[in-house]
C-alpha cells in the first residue's frame, strides 16, 4: 500500500508520520526511511531507525550541492538520507518525508519512488506537497492512497492510517499463508 499525506506547508504532514510510527511500533511493526524537520533556517533530516539527524539544506548559501526555491542542498545530508531510505527499505513501512522539488529534478531522495514503483517495499509513507501530487502519482506506478492533513483532522488522520495499514498487513499474511 502507498499512502501520501499531503496538506499545506506547516499543517502537521510529519507529526501525522510521527504518530504513526509510533504506534505501529508499538504494535510491533518496523519503520525505516526518513523524517524532515524545519527549523527558521535550515532543514534536518532524521534517519527514523537510528535516530540520526543530518543537515538536509539551509536558506543560506552554506553548501555546494543544489539549489531550490530559497533552500541550498548539502549533499552529505542528500547521501544520509538516501542511506536511511537503503536501510529502511526492509521495513514494514518505509517513509519518505518530503519529496518535492529536488526529487521531481531526478535528484535528491528520487530513489525511494523506484523502490516503490519496483514494488520492492511493503508498505509505503511518502509526505508530498498538494501542487506536486498530480507530478508524483503518476511516477509511483499503483495508484496511491492520498490523505490530506487538515486542522480538522490531523489528530485523527494517524489512526485512520494505522488502521488501512493493519488491513494491509492481513492482506499480506494471507498472501504469504497462501
């Protein structure tokens, strides 16, 4: 299953993911693959299995690695992510949170979209911008499931989407029970 939470920029679209994994680990699910997280000037990327966190770009002109709308890419926290998303890629669910811009450029984190369109992970999470979805689906393959993070919902929206994963799940037990 492919789920993309989307919503407007500051809505919650990582602390959705958040909540997610933490209760699908709690239900003994692994999650691998990436969490972005903005500060007034820099992005972070956290590697979700070791808890590793990484410069990801800054609005200054800090690193040599490319450069979109007002962000500048460090290409040492482009290659740690990917890193995450290798490892994570075994997961029972694999995040990637943002794909935008970069990855729509071939650049970036565009590795995960192959991994899922190979159909080479389980289950999938992928935190994509309302204007680029229609760019993005069309990339995956299998038509994903989009849930829109609003004020409204958010506090719901991780059970809602534990709960199409625990389908997910069952649905591949029986799979492999044949």
């Amino acid at each position: 299953m492919v789920i993309i939470v989307t919503g407007a920029i500051g809505i919650g679209k990582t602390t959705v993911c958040e909540k997610v994994i933490k209760i699908t680990k709690s239900l003994g699910c692994t999650c691998g693959g990436i969490l972005t997280y903005k500060t007034l000037d820099k992005l972070i990327v956290v590697d979700i299995q070791t808890e590793e966190r990484e410069a990801l770009a800054s609005i200054n002109n800090i690193y040599k690695g490319p450069h979109v709308g007002k962000y500048f890419f460090n290409p040492e926290g482009i290659e740690f992510g990917i890193r995450a998303i290798d490892r994570g890629s075994s997961s029972d669910i694999l995040f990637g949170d943002e794909i935008g811009y970069l990855e729509l450029r071939g650049g970036g984190f565009v590795e995960i979209l192959e991994l899922i369109k190979a159909e080479k992970v389980k289950d999938s999470i992928l935190v994509i911008r309302k204007e680029l979805l229609s760019d993005f689906s069309a990339r995956l393959g299998s038509r994903p499931l989009i849930l829109e993070t609003t004020s409204n919902n958010r506090n719901e929206l991780p059970g809602k989407i534990c709960s199409l994963l625990s389908r997910s799940f069952k649905k591949q037990d029986k799979i492999l029970k044949g």
